[in-house]
C-alpha cells in the first residue's frame, strides 16, 4: 500500500512506516497548499497530515483509494471529520502524549508574562540595565492567585494540577464537574463569566469549535481584572485577536502569553510592537520526546488502520460501526 505524509516528522514514525508501505513525503520543509495535497495523494491509501493542513471535504473525496487519515496532532479542527465518516474513512489524532508538554508550556508563557521575562531579557541585553531599582520591570505574584481554566480536557487538567505548588484558587469551566480537580486542589466549577471576573490567570484549553470561535471577545475580555494574565495554547480562533490587540494597548489586562493565532502564521496587526505580550510559535508539544511519540502514535495508528484494524486513536469510530453493520 501507498501513504503519502505531508511534510517531514520525526524518522523512528517514519521508520515505522517505510517498513510497511511505500511512503511518499513531501520533504520540502513548507506547508503544502490544498491542490498540492491532493495531487499527491493519487493512488494513494492512507495520508498522515499535520495540523497546519486543510483536510477539507475536496481532499477527503479527492482519492477513491484514501481509506486512511492519520493526523499528527491532537486538534482536529482542520479536518472534516463529517466527510471522512461519510467516506468510511477512519481519522486518528494523538491524544495522550502531548498533554504534560503543552501544559508546561502554558505555565512558561504565564511566568514569562507575569515576570515580564522576555521583555526583562530584551532590556537586560539591549544594555539598558543600569543597575537594581525599586520600580524596575514590576510583575504580578503567581503564588496564591486565582488561576481560571476554561476547559478541562486532559491538557486543562494537567495545567491545573501544575497548579498545586503555587497553592492557587483554582476556578474552572467545563460542561461536566471534573472531579479530580475539585478534590485535589478545591477547584470550583463557575460560569465562564465568573471565572473572567475573578481570576488572575486565565488559560484557555478548550478545542477549536463552532461553540468556542471567539468565546474571548470585547465583551469577554473588559470583563477581566486590569491585573490579568490571559494564556492560549489552544487554538487561536478562539480568542478575537484584533479584540486582544486592543485590550492589550489598552491595557485592560497586565499581559497575553500566545502559542496561537487566528490565522497562523499571520499576525494580527499591531500584536507583535506589543510588550505585554509573550508570542511563541505554535510549539505547545514541541519536545524532542514528545513530537517523537506523536510520530509513533499517527504511525501506528496509520499501520493498524490500513491493515483494517480499529486505530487506537480513532475518533470517527462511528466508522467501524456502520462496516459491522452493512
Ligand atoms: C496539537 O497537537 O493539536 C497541538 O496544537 C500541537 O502543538
């Protein structure tokens, strides 16, 4: 059988499997635009994607061979999932192995914006340090604060348990009680509202949908303290970015730490001549270990899909379903 990657991933993924098909990738280290993708995909069974590709309802119908799509991230707002189970084609992402390094990397971006880490280097460098001064480069106090996590998926929770050493109010949002976090750090579940109102730190870890496109707007983010530190390792349509630019200028809040963007890898105007603001390159999984295991899991997931086995991480099981079925 035939696979084509879309872009280069760490080799033992590869490894995994050169030994099973014949394996296309695009080597040119760049994101592949749509028409690109699906020329590619002629004779193609199975396409393991990143996250930066639009795996529409078009490339998904593209190849009448396709009968694999294993994508290389745990987000999935960038496939069609509808028209792949439509298709009876099972999609599989990677959960698990990425939820600790992304939720390191939301507390870097918290202390990094409280402490003012990155503008304190720039300044430290730039020489303009002239020695210790009472006023000089002020943050916010993490230890004690309230800390808000909208969503409590497996990447929220790891966040909020990190939590624990700085001896935090931990408030929450999520449509289901999260029970570990309520017994472990006291974590009470409120209206997102509430939670905007009164935290000092605010993180976003909720998923890219219909419901969550710019659940942070205007209204959202005037309703936040003039002290709060708002972070998004999610998916960056879900904060209003050109609303953020404002209340960052504005300064209604202290400062934003973001590892996302509305539309990567553009900013929006007027963000990046901000000091307040902490930007990272879309790098909330990005560890040697973990985008290592990434590439196993989509692997694996690729080689047990084509061999017509259920892939661990599928998430159109539906698919199995209806084949049992008919
Ligand atoms: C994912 O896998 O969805 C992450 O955004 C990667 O950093």
């Amino acid at each position: 059988m035939k696979i084509f990657v879309t872009r280069m991933i760490p080799q033992p993924g590869l490894d995994m499997l050169t030994k099973e098909f014949i394996v296309d990738i695009n080597t040119s280290d760049r994101v592949l635009s749509k028409d690109e993708i699906i020329r590619a995909l002629k004779g193609k069974d199975g396409l393991l994607c990143l996250l930066t590709d639009p795996i529409d309802k078009d490339v998904i119908t593209a190849e009448p061979k396709l009968k694999m799509i294993a994508s290389y991230a745990v987000g999935y707002d960038n496939i069609d999932v509808a028209a792949a189970t439509k298709r009876g084609i099972p999609v599989s992402n990677t959960p698990g192995v990425l939820t600790e390094t992304t939720a390191e990397l939301a507390w870097a971006l918290l202390f990094s914006v409280s402490r003012r880490i990155v503008e304190a280097d720039k300044f430290t460098r730039s020489g303009q340090f002239k020695g210790w001064a009472p006023m000089l480069m002020l943050g916010q106090d993490v230890s004690q604060k309230t800390l808000g996590v909208i969503g409590t998926g497996r990447i929220g929770t790891a966040f909020a348990l990190k939590s624990k050493g700085f001896n935090m109010n931990v408030l929450y949002t999520d449509e289901q009680p999260n029970r570990e976090l309520e017994q472990q750090l006291g974590a009470r579940r409120v209206p997102l509202q509430t939670l905007l109102k009164e935290s000092d730190f605010i993180s976003v870890h909720v998923p890219l949908t219909r419901e969550t496109f710019h659940l942070i707007d205007e209204k959202e983010l005037r309703l936040m303290k003039n002290t709060a530190v708002l972070i998004n390792t999610a998916r960056g349509p879900i904060i209003h970015e050109k609303a953020l630019v404002k209340a960052l200028s504005e300064q209604w809040i202290f400062g934003a730490g973001l590892d996302v963007y509305e539309e990567e890898p553009h900013l929006s105007e007027g963000l990046k001549g901000l000091d307040n603001v902490v930007l990272q390159p879309h790098t909330g999984s990005g560890t040697i270990e973990t985008r290592t295991k990434m590439a196993l899991m989509a692997a694996e997931n690729m080689i047990i899909g084509l061999k017509g086995g259920v892939p661990p991480n599928c998430i159109n099981k539906e698919v199995f379903k209806k084949k049992t079925i008919t």
